[in-house]
C-alpha cells in the first residue's frame, strides 16, 4: 500500500507550482530566455589554439602583422587628423562668409615644386551637431549668450540665433529596467534599487509582457520618469548662419557653439608618381609614423 504524501510535501509541491515570478523571472520571460544563473567565481582557463589549416594560419599571421602596424601609426594619424581638418575650418569658412552661401564640400589639391598636383583629399562639413552647451547651468540661455559675446558676436545677433536656432527644452525620458530592478552606479558607488522601484520595475515588466497588473501611481510615475536636459538645433542652420555674423570669426563661434562633425576624407597620394616612385614614398610616410628606419 503506498504511502500518502504529507501534507507539508504536497504544499510545498503546489506552492512552487503557483509562486509569483521574481523580476528575473520576468525580465528573462520579455527577452525569451530562462533565468539566468548565477556565475561562478572560479576563473576558467582559456582555450588555446595552435594548429590551424595553413590558409587560415597565414590570415592570422597577416592580421598581426598589420595590427602592430596599425598600432604604431595610429596616434600620430589622430593627432595629425584633427590638426588638418581644424587648419581648414576657417580657409573654407572665409569662402562661406564672403559669398553669403554655404559651399560645396571642396576637393583639397596639395601641388608640388613644379605646380602640378601631387595629394588630394575632401574637406566634408555635415549637419549633424553635438552642441558645446552646459544643459546643467540654471540659466541655459544667458550661458550660451554670454560664450557667444565673449568669442566676440553682438548681443543681438547672440540672442537672435539661440531664439531662432536651438531648442533647449528638456524631455521626459524613462529610467531602464535595470536601473529599476537592480539600481545604479552614482560616481564610484552602487545605489541598490528600493522597494518601491522594484515594484515599479515588476508593473512595467507584466504590462510589457501583456500580463495584468495595476497602472502606475504618481508616486512611481516619479519613481520611473524623470526630465532630461536635451538641445535641438533648426535644420537648415547652415543656411541661415551667415545672418549671425559681422565676420568670419563670428561664424567660427557659432560653429564651435554648434560644435557639428566635420572632418578630411578621399585621400589620394601622390597622384602623378609611377608605382615605383609612390611606394618609396610611401615607406618613408610609414618610417615617420611608426618611427621607425624602413630603409636600413
């Protein structure tokens, strides 16, 4: 005759079956995996590999080869890059300012002793912007104003240009879930997530997962949704910046203000040598970068 089961044992049976899902639970049911487990300290050796067919022992070899390379000149080429492109901001912004249009993006000719042309590359301004503006000051606009007067634009034309231009008005953005069910870092120490933010984190992760639970209250909208700083610039600035200007050092402050990406690109080298003659060069190109003699 078997056993009947205690009633402790099948409470603990049904108990399982029926608990709550914790908020891993949860996060890992919206990203369709099971709950992760927890990882172990012990550190695990890693695998080494040292046989290979020899097509994909020679792209190996190659890939090191050219990396260290790479590495060597890498710096220097940073360095030198941003240089160039800034030594060429203003040259292509006093053609902007004496035409009263924005240019073209202009192709670049560097020429020789003998005038003809020997590099080339393109100097390309776009519109996409990461404004120099501290969205923490208590007066935003009187902040811009004051670094525009200061690098030498009217009042006027400083005031008309942060009213017509840019949108310093701040978004609600929502914490992540993360942040909610865990906490955060704040500096160098670690904020663990109340309560209250877990039980919001836990309500924002059933509705994603079209389960039923209750609305948020005020209390934890607060708790999930917070204002952000935020600065949109017009499109289309670029058309108008030259009415923001009595010279080309006005425009060149408004452009660090609206601090946009711009940059050299299409590089061509030595575009009148023979092969012979362009890959000397190019080895002592190489030589100076990594500092290294290639001709010994």
């Amino acid at each position: 005759m078997a056993k009947a089961k205690s009633a402790k044992s099948a409470k603990k049976k049904s108990g399982s079956k029926n608990a709550t899902p914790s908020l891993d639970d949860l996060q890992a049911q919206l990203a369709g995996t099971t709950k992760p487990k927890a990882k172990g300290k012990k550190k695990k050796e890693r695998l080494t590999l040292d046989e290979f067919p020899e097509v994909t022992r020679d792209l190996i070899e190659e890939f090191v080869e050219k990396k260290t390379v790479l590495d060597l000149v890498e710096k220097p080429f940073d360095e030198i890059k941003k240089a160039a492109k800034d030594a060429m901001l203003p040259i292509f912004v006093d053609r902007w300012y004496d035409t009263g249009a924005l240019p073209q993006n202009p192709l670049l000719h560097v020429k020789d002793e003998d005038g003809k042309v020997d590099h080339e590359c393109m100097f390309q301004l776009t519109e996409k912007f990461y404004p120099d503006i501290d969205l923490g000051s208590d007066d935003v606009e009187a902040a811009v104003i004051k670094t525009l007067t200061d690098a030498g634009v009217t009042q006027e034309n400083a005031e008309l240009f942060f009213e017509k231009e840019l949108d310093c008005a701040p978004v609600n953005s929502m914490h992540s879930i993360s942040r909610l069910s865990k906490g955060h870092k704040e500096g160098k120490e670690w904020i663990g997530a109340t309560n209250d933010e877990k039980r919001v984190a836990e309500k924002i992760l059933k509705f994603a997962l079209g389960q039923e639970t209750e609305g948020l209250t005020d209390e934890e909208r607060a708790l999930a949704i917070y204002v952000e700083p935020n600065v949109t610039v017009s499109s289309g600035v670029f058309q108008r910046l030259h009415t923001y200007a009595r010279s080309p050092d006005d425009m060149i402050a408004l452009i660090k203000l609206l601090n946009p990406v711009y940059y050299l690109s299409k590089a061509k080298f030595a575009v009148n040598d023979n092969p012979a003659e362009r890959n000397e060069r190019l080895t002592g190109v190489v030589s100076d970068l990594a500092g290294i003699d290639l001709e010994d």
